[in-house]
C-alpha cells in the first residue's frame, strides 16, 4: 500500500472523533515523515481528517448539522501524552470533579505542567494555562499512585480556583476531600501548599 492507503486505512480505524498526533501515525506505519505529511495534506483534502494544530489531528464526523468536533478531554488527553505534560480541568470543573459545586464550567479551560496553544476548531476553543505553581505540585506528588496523584492535583487546583475567602467557605468539603488521600499523598500536598502561594489552605486543611 502506498504511504496515503496505509494512512487512511489507519484513520478508518479509528472511532469518529478520535483525535490522533503526527508522532503516534509516525510510530505506527514507519514511514518517512515528509512523505506522511504529505499524505495527511491529501487525506485533509479529501476531508478524511482535520488539523486541529502542528502535529495534532482529528477524524471528523460529518452530520447534517455540519461537522462535529473532537471532544475537549480527548485533545487534552493526546496533547498531555504528546507534550509529556500533566493537564487537568481547571476553574469550575475542577469543584465539580470533586463534587464541591453542580456548577458547569462555560468553557474548556485546562491548566498545564507546559506551554501550550490554544486548540480551535470551529466554535471549539480548548484553552491551555501554564502554571509553574501547578508545575512544582506536580513534581512534589511525584511517587504517589496515578489515582491519588490525580485528585490530590484537583485537589490543588479547586483550591487556587476558589481563593482564600471563598474556600473558608466550603471548609467542611474541603477537609473531608483532603481526608480521602492516604497519609503520605497528604503529606506531599502539604508541604507544597505550605511551601507555595496556597499556603493560606494550611488553616482550612487543619494541620
């Protein structure tokens, strides 16, 4: 099959809206890399896929509506891969995760251990927030399983999110979140609080 057949094949694969990068299509067909970009240039032509941005791609689906976009979480998900970065909801999201509020964020706003663009694509727009801050929590979880490391994260950013008066305010929930992390994962977030622009928290944390 040429490089255009091995990639479309790929594609076919693939589940509507799924969202895929140039480095995973590189990984999987080994082919040259000049020659796969030219051939997702035709397959873009042929509307197989789209660019969502440098590197990054999406198979559309194609309604009678127009053509639907790829989920905010996904392209999140593949950039984190691709980036080596650690990505979360932020803002509103993240007291939803937690179960702190109903309130659905209006946006698709995520915050990042990297720098990275915003993703559009039509009337989608996945915003992306640098933070060293969130950066050095990261680091400082380091060790702790995939799950605990996730919702003391969350944990971090609801937190950064509601500011000192407010999270006062939701006390109660907060120290009941904070008391489902084992003790060492507790250990860990507090130091990076204590040591970090949330260090107002330690009083809410009650330690």
């Amino acid at each position: 099959m040429s490089v255009i057949e091995q990639a479309e094949e790929y594609i076919k694969h693939r589940p509507y809206g799924s969202v895929f990068s140039f480095g995973q299509l590189v990984a999987k067909l080994s082919v040259p890399k000049d020659t796969l970009s030219h051939a997702l240039s035709t397959l873009e032509s042929r509307k197989r896929v789209v660019r969502l941005e440098r590197g990054l791609w999406h198979r559309p689906k194609e309604t009678r509506f127009g053509t639907v976009g790829p989920k905010p979480e996904v392209v999140a998900s593949v950039l984190a891969a691709e980036r080596h970065a650690y990505i979360l909801p932020a803002g509103a999201a993240a007291l939803n995760a937690l179960g702190w509020s109903s309130q659905m964020s209006l946006g698709h706003s995520y915050i990042s251990t990297k720098r990275i663009e915003p993703v559009v694509f039509g009337k989608l727009s996945v915003g992306f927030r640098y933070s060293r801050a969130f950066e050095e929590l990261i680091k400082k979880l380091e060790g702790t399983n995939a799950k605990e490391k996730e919702y003391a994260a969350t944990l971090w950013v609801a937190l950064e999110y509601l500011g000192e008066q407010e999270a006062h305010n939701k006390a109660g929930l907060i120290r009941e979140s904070f008391e489902r992390l084992s003790v060492r994962t507790r250990n860990k977030l507090l130091i990076a609080i204590t040591n970090g622009k949330l260090r107002w928290a330690t009083a809410i944390l009650g330690e």
